[in-house]
C-alpha cells in the first residue's frame, strides 16, 4: 500500500507523532532532525545535512521513503515552500543565531548574564507569537472546560510550569489538583483520575521518568491528556489526545521557562474567557477578581 505524503510541515510533523513507534531508531533520529532543522532540509543536500547532524544520509532517505516521499528531494521541496512563503527562520536557527547559546565574555557578571538571558526569552516569545495560529488553544481550553476534574502534572524544571497552571485553573472556576509526588505517592495522587477527567503533563528534556509513568497510568485508566512539551516526538506526547508544542531558549545550560509559563497564562485566560462568555453572554465581562 503507498503512504499518503504528508502536504505541510504540520502534516509531516503529525504523521512522525503518529507513527514513531514503529520507525527505526536511526530513521527516528532523522525525522527529529528534519522538524527541528527544516530549513537545514530545505537548502542543503542529504550528504551536507548528514555531515551536519551526525545521522547517516540514508536514514534520512529511508525517513522520506517512510512517509510517501520518493526521496530526499521531495522532502526538501517541502521544507522549502514555507521558506518560499516567509523568510522566517526555525525556532532553533533563531535561537542559534541570534545568541540562545551566546558567549558570555564574564558569566561571573550578573548584568551580562540578565542581559543575555533576556535576549534568549525574547527570541524564544518571537516564536511563540508567530506559531500561535498553528496550535490547538481552542481545543486544549475546550478539554480542560469539558474535563470532570483536571490533574496537572510537572516535575522538576516543569514544576513551576505546572504549580501556576494549577492555581490559575482554580481561580477561574477548575477544579484542578497538581500532582507533586510528595512523599513518593505520586502514583496514588494519580490513581483516582478517571474517564471523565483531563491531565496536563508539562514535561521537557531530560523528561522526568515519573511523569511518563503517570501519563502511562491515567492512559490505561481512560483519562484523557493533554501535553505540553517541546515536540510531538516527546515521549510524553505518546497516546496523548493532544500536544501542545512550546520551546523554550537555553543559556548555558541553563533553560527558561518564559514560552510555557506564557502558554499556560493563555490556556487559563482562555478558559476564563470562556466561562464568563457563556454565563455573561459576552467575553469582556470583568476579569478583575480572578487575580491570577
């Protein structure tokens, strides 16, 4: 049977999310590589973009193949139409150039570090404006309005991510319950969640083995789940009902958290948008006394 090609990038990037657990690890590496670096893609030959990614030439030709192309040349044709529509650069290229892991002359001095680190957030906030159109906010506020009780999920560096979402969500008038862990009950904390009720796993590489486990639990007990993380190729956008992609910059191994705790502000805006438009009959009532 001949697979469909994906006709966007969005199509490509869904397709990959879809069917990763059955590509091979190499061709894996190599459908990662061309959705984080479509414009490396779409301006160089296999053999430069193998040479620049470390990954052989032929699994990013077994990549193309896997997904209908004829070969690695259909697949730049279409990494190069959105070039061709918008000179816009890669989240990644952006970041790269224009200095997400810039040097920094004296790292001992606070104001070189501020200022950097400001830059970084600002580039990585770009992104997230430009990409707003193409993510699923009205169907992620849909789930958590619809959801009997929604569960937040997000460890370590994620944990601030998820602790705001939480209260914000409650503010608004969603009953939400952060799972923390505390006490290593993580497990148990996630044990009631249902069918009817929604999770949200926050989560970014190095992904927190404890958050796979959880979003694997509540799979098998039927709750539905939302990811927010940096790629559908995430492990915890598996068998998710929805991924919302965020990336956040990166200074010197140090990342920011500005992208995602703006898309989780959104989500509990929306909401609360959406609850006064159904009980106000108009989405400009007053939000004043949520006071998130």
């Amino acid at each position: 049977m001949t697979t469909r090609k994906p006709a966007t990038l969005d199509d490509l990037r869904t397709r990959v999310g879809s069917l990763s657990a059955s590509l091979s690890p190499r061709v894996l590496d190599a459908a990662r590589y061309a959705l984080e670096h479509p414009n490396d893609i779409a301006l160089n030959p296999v053999a430069a973009v193998a040479q620049t990614s470390g990954i052989a030439a032929a699994a990013f030709i077994r990549m193309a193949q896997a997904f209908g192309f004829k070969g690695y040349s259909e697949l730049r044709r279409l990494c190069l139409e959105p070039m061709q529509r918008a000179a816009a650069p890669s989240y990644r290229e952006r970041i790269r150039h224009y200095g997400g892991e810039q040097p920094i002359e004296d790292p001992a001095d606070p104001a070189q570090v501020l200022r950097a680190f400001s830059q970084a957030n600002r580039v990585s906030l770009e992104h997230l404006r430009d990409d707003a159109a193409s993510l699923a906010l009205p169907r992620a506020i849909r789930q958590i309005r619809d959801a009997r009780l929604v569960y937040v999920l997000g460890l370590r560096r994620s944990y601030a991510v998820a602790a705001y979402l939480a209260y914000a969500l409650n503010r608004v008038g969603r009953p939400t319950v952060q799972i923390t862990g505390l006490g290593g009950a993580i497990a148990e904390q996630a044990s009631a969640a249902g069918p009817r009720d929604l999770l949200i796993a926050v989560s970014f590489p190095p992904y927190a083995a404890d958050t796979l486990a959880v979003c694997d639990q509540v799979h098998r007990a039927g709750a539905r789940r939302l990811a927010i993380t940096d790629t559908v190729l995430s492990p915890i956008a598996r068998n998710a009902d929805l991924v919302l992609q965020v990336n956040d910059a990166e200074l010197l191994g140090f990342r920011s958290l500005t992208s995602a705790m703006c898309l989780a502000q959104t989500l509990a805006m929306g909401l609360a948008f959406a609850e006064r438009r159904q009980h106000s009959g108009h989405a400009a009532a007053a939000l004043e006394d949520i006071d998130c």
